[in-house]
C-alpha cells in the first residue's frame, strides 16, 4: 500500500529500494521562491558573522598568547 499526500499525481516507485520520484515537475509558489530566498540571505549573513567572530577570536587568542610571554620567566618585561 503506498501513501501519498497528493492523491492522483503519478509517480514512479522503485520496489526494491522503495524510493519515489514523481512522473511531473509540481509547480513552484511564490512563497517557497521568498523562503528560499530569506533563507539563503539569513545563511549569507551568518557566515559573515561566523567569519568576523572567528577573526576576533583570532585576535584574542593572539592577544592572550603575549601577554603569557611578557608575563613568563625571564622575559624582557621583568622588572
């Protein structure tokens, strides 16, 4: 028995795997057009994001790691 959720669309079944593949291309709205959208512009912001964390940790890092010399034994700092 085989479930579908748009009855009378005709589809392709392959029985031994049992994956489907529909027989006609379903037409696209507009709002999956604007979600797509949306979601890629959110994605396009987030690894900018990303990107822009990722050089301040850099620099934090960087930052830390000189002041651990300046502070260790024997280094030209010491008083």
């Amino acid at each position: 028995m085989v479930l579908c959720e748009n009855p009378g669309r005709r589809y392709y079944k392959c029985e031994e795997h049992g994956f489907v593949v529909w027989h006609d291309k379903e037409r696209s709205c507009r709002w999956q057009k604007k979600s797509l959208l949306e979601a890629r512009e959110k994605t396009l912001t987030q690894t900018e994001e990303i990107k822009a964390l990722c050089a301040a940790l850099r620099q934090a890092n960087a930052q830390i790691a000189a002041l651990e010399v300046s502070r260790s034994p024997g280094s030209i700092n010491e008083k």
